[in-house]
C-alpha cells in the first residue's frame, strides 16, 4: 500500500511539470501503482477469507484485514464512502494549511 501510494503520488506530481504525461517517467509508476494496488486488494480479501496469515495457538488468525471487504457489499456504506471521502479532502488541505 505504501509503494502503491508513493508511485501514485509521484506520477501525479511530476507530470505535466517536469515530464508529460505520456513520458515512461510517468506511465511506469502509474502502471506499477496499479498493479501494487491490485496485490494490496487481493492480499486483503484472502486475508479476510482466512487462506493467508498464521494462525494463534488458539486457532484464531493474529492478522485482520486493514479494510473488510464485506462491507463493500452494504450500498448505504458504500454510497456514504464515495459521498464523504472526497468531501473531507477539501476540509483536511485547509486544515493543514491552516496550522502548517
């Protein structure tokens, strides 16, 4: 998720600045976000279906996923998800530009 993130964060701040966007400077860390994002999500959902990660001596698994994918399957949650996350974003930069 980290990878995933700089290399996303990376391309999006260089192109049209330093590169354009079709440049492989830009377009390989794309893909490559893409790609450690595809892995993150399938890593996630065998995790939650209990096929990866050790097991406690109790039987129990020690690791849980960061996001369950189960709650995707709620249209309300996820109807709020869409709603909400992008409208944080404009309150979050003022805040940080606010104290920073």
């Amino acid at each position: 998720m980290l990878v995933a993130s700089i290399l996303l964060v990376y391309a999006l701040e260089e192109a049209g600045t330093q590169y354009g966007w079709g440049s492989v400077q830009i377009v390989a860390p794309l893909v490559i976000a893409v790609v450690c994002w595809g892995a993150f999500v399938q890593y996630e959902i065998l995790l939650e279906k209990g096929k990866v990660g050790k097991r406690n001596e109790g039987g129990s698994r020690g690791a849980e996923p960061i996001f369950p994918m189960r709650l995707l399957k709620g249209r309300v949650l996820v109807g709020m998800l869409l709603f909400v996350c992008p409208s944080l974003s404009p309150l979050l930069n003022s805040l940080m530009m606010e104290y920073w």
